[in-house]
C-alpha cells in the first residue's frame, strides 16, 4: 500500500465527525481480527487474518497523524470492544461464519467511504483526503473480495449475523460522529 505522507494535512472542521467515525471504525477493525487470530482454530484463517489486520493497523495509524487526539471518539474503548466482539463470535461458529464476517464488515466500510468521497469536494484540501479515503477503500474491497472468493454459499444464519453486522456498522458510525 502506497500511503501518501499525511502531515501536511488539515481536517476542515466541518469533516471532523466523519473522520471521527473513520478512526473508530478502524479501530474496530483491528479488534476484529485480533479477536479471530486469538479464537480461531484455523490455520488459514489465522494467516489470512494477520495480514488484513497488518493494513487496518496502517489504516489506524494513518488517521491517527490526520486526526487531532482532543477529536478521537470518546468511546474508543466501546469501539475496541464491540470489535472483539464481533470477531469473536463467528471464531466459535466456524469458517463460514468467519469469512461472511469479514465480508459484511468490509462491505459496509466500503460503502462507508464511497459516500464520503460523494460529499467532498473538488478544492485542494479535499482532493488530498479523496486521496486518502480511495487508498483506505481500495483495501477494503480487497479484503472484501478476498472473503468473498472463500465462501461458497452464504446461509440464512450468515445472512442474518450480516445484517446485525451492517445495523450495528450504522449505529456505531452515527454515533461516533457525535461522541
Ligand atoms: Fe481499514
Ligand atoms: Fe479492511
């Protein structure tokens, strides 16, 4: 991943609880699948697992330099948690359950910064974080369709975890955007 130098970067204020959301949305990707490395029992997993965590810590470390520290969520702790978490119970359900995991979830980040490269844009400043978000995004459609290309069927259960998944996403944006 090619990342650009980020220090030269100001948030306009008006993009502070986007970015807010960013990075605790990345924070809880990283929490995702610290908690898979940890529960799953599956060799394959657990590498493929490393390495998507390997860029979410990029992707963290990254908004970390553009952020201000005063305007991190005030619930990062939350963030780290409901991560675990949602790693956690597909590593006790299985291998499909894991990969459908990873797929929802990038998925819905995906989506996540299409919508913010909607609303920027076309000064100086704003071309630079299209950047950015682009760089971030690209990854997660890899991820997306590296968890795609393992699953063979998705199951009504699946389905169901993925939805609570994308309503969960939803909720944590909207509220990291204000707290
Ligand atoms: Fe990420
Ligand atoms: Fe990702």
């Amino acid at each position: 991943m090619n990342l650009m130098n980020s220090n030269n970067i100001i948030l306009p204020k008006e993009l502070i609880p986007y970015f807010r959301s960013n990075h605790a949305g990345e924070t809880g990707a990283v929490y995702i699948y610290k908690a898979i490395i940890k529960f799953s029992k599956y060799k394959d997993i657990i590498k493929f697992s490393q390495l998507h965590l390997s860029t979410e810590t990029k992707h963290l470390n990254l908004l970390e330099n553009i952020i201000p520290k005063k305007d991190f969520s005030k619930l990062i702790g939350l963030w780290k948690f409901f991560g675990f978490v949602t790693g956690f119970i597909p590593s006790i359900l299985g291998r499909n359950f894991i990969y459908a995991t990873i797929y929802y979830v990038e998925t819905f980040v995906e989506k996540h910064y299409q919508d913010q490269l909607n609303i920027l844009d076309n000064s100086k400043q704003s071309k630079k974080l299209k950047k950015i978000i682009e760089e971030l995004m690209k990854d997660e459609i890899d991820h997306k369709d590296d968890a795609k290309k393992k699953i063979k069927k998705f199951t009504i259960l699946n389905k169901a975890w993925g939805q609570l998944i994308t309503h969960g996403s939803n909720l944590a944006v909207n509220v990291s955007k204000r707290f």
